[in-house]
C-alpha cells in the first residue's frame, strides 16, 4: 500500500512535468511506477464492489457471465467485445457489466450506468470494477472472435465509424490515427491502423490518467476521441461505442494485455 501512496505522490510530480510539456519525463515516471502504478487501488476498490451484495437483490456480481462462464474473470477481458447468446447482442465490458447489475442486482438501467465517469466528490462504482475485471486479463493475448455474424457486424459497423468523417473540421478518427509518427501538440498519436499501434494502445486501457487523477475506462478514451472530432458525445454503453471498440479490440489481436496502465 505504501508503494502505492508513494507512486500517488510521484504521480503530482509527473503532472507538474507534463504541464512542462516534457513527453520523456512521462517515460521516466513510467517507469518509475511500473510496480507501483495508483490504478492498484481502483482494482482493490473494484473487487469490494464486485463481491459486495447490492442493489434491490441483494447480490454480488461473482455470479456475472462475462462471457467465459458465471464468475469467470480470468481472460474475459481478452475475449471482449463478443456475441452473447441471452442477450443476442455484442457486447463490450462496460455494456456487460451494466447488463449483469440490471439482471443480477436489480438494479434499473439508469440506476446501472449513472456515474459512469468519477469527478470531483463523486466517484464511479464503474471504473473500479472496470479495473478489477480488465487487471484479470494481465499478461493474456487479445483474442477477440469474429466467428459470430453479429460479430462480423459489430467490426463492419465499428470499421465504418472509424473511417466516417464529418462534424466541423471534417475529421475521422482515421484523420488523426492512420499514419506513423502523427503529434498533435506534445502528443504522440498512435497510428491504429497499423498492428503492433492497435495493440499498443488497446492493450494499456483502462488506465490511471496523470493528468485526471482517476481511472478512465476505454469508453472514457472514446469519448473524449469523439470530441476531439467535434463529434457530439456518445451515449453510454452505446452499440457505436462497442462497435469501435469490437474493430480496435480485434485489430488488437495477439497482443498481450497490460493494463490498468498508466498514462499522461
Ligand atoms: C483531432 C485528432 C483526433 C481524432 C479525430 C481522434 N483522436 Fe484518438 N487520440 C487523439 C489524441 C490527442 C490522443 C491522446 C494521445 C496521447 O495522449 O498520447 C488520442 C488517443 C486515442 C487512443 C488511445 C491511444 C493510447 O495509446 O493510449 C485511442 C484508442 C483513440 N485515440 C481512438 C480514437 C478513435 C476510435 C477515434 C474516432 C472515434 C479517435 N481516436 C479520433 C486525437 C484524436
């Protein structure tokens, strides 16, 4: 625990550095906090939630399907998006998860995904369960299955979104993300059309945002992508959403997953 208190404190450091605008110093706190990363305590936060009895049933989520079984976490991640026979619906983590609060927990839709993002005094019960299920898929390949026709679908619809341009600058996310060696003010944008780019940046979300202070989800990422575009915000849990996500996690395929990682 002291490590990670430790690597919280090094934390305002590296913030300090970014305002600075110093990339390599981000390398270096990286480092620094390999073993000590602050996204540690939304996973112990995440599997109090996980295993808490709640909501209008009164039951834990350890019985939640992600996909491998009832209360088999290990390696899910890897597999998401993917087709789910009860629902028959592609589904991505965040959607999943929403779905078993609903189903096991009795929870309403609206009760299941408020507070999907923490702010200041009102933290998200979703971005720590979001770290706790994706940190059991540490060291694992990606291997997201396109076998199912919804599948197919979900990449085919997620593919277009990607290369759809419009909005005021007449931006796609390709615009930004399909060729190597792209800034964008201090930032490195990584080209996700290219393999070993998709797997390294699929393979590090959900991760401790420095400069936010919080675990941000894959969905987070998106929407502020989305903004960045001058696209209008996403709605939560959306099929475009995990229809982004199905093309990035399946052009991700083979890669090890690492995260919560740590970022700028
Ligand atoms: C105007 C430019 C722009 C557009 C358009 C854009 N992004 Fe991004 N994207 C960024 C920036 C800037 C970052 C952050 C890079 C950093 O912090 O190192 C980023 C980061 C990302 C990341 C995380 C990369 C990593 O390694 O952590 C993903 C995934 C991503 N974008 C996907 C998308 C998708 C999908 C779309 C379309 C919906 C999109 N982006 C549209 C600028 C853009």
């Amino acid at each position: 625990m002291s490590k990670v208190l430790a690597g919280a404190a090094g934390c305002a450091a590296a913030a300090l550095a970014l305002a600075a605008g110093q990339s390599d110093e981000i390398a270096k706190y990286r480092e620094m906090l390999a073993d000590g990363n602050p996204a540690e305590l939304w996973e112990m936060r995440g599997e109090e939630l996980w295993k808490q009895k709640a909501g209008p049933n009164n039951v834990s989520l350890e019985q939640c399907d992600l996909g491998k079984g009832p209360g088999i976490l290990k390696g899910a991640y890897a597999e998401l998006p993917r087709y789910f026979k009860d629902t028959k619906q592609v589904m991505d983590l965040e959607q999943r998860l929403k779905h078993c609060r609903i189903t096991l927990q009795g929870l309403t839709a609206e009760q299941a995904s408020a507070q999907p993002f923490g702010a200041t005094g009102k933290a998200s019960d979703i971005e720590p369960m979001v770290a706790y299920i994706t940190a059991q898929s540490r060291g694992i390949k990606m291997n997201v299955a396109m076998s199912h026709p919804e599948e197919k679908r979900a990449y085919e619809i997620g593919k277009k979104l990607f290369y759809y341009r419009g909005g005021s600058h007449d931006f796609s996310c390709a615009s930004c993300h399909s060729a190597d060696q792209m800034r964008i003010r201090m930032q490195d944008l990584p080209n996700l059309t290219a393999k070993a780019g998709a797997q390294a940046a699929y393979t590090t979300w959900p991760a401790y945002r420095v400069s936010q202070g919080e675990v941000r989800t894959m969905q987070h990422r998106l929407n502020d992508c989305f903004r960045q575009q001058r696209f209008p915000e996403p709605v939560y849990a959306s099929e475009a959403i995990t229809a982004v996500t199905m093309f990035l996690a399946r052009s991700a395929n083979g890669g090890v997953y690492q995260g919560p990682a740590l970022k700028r």
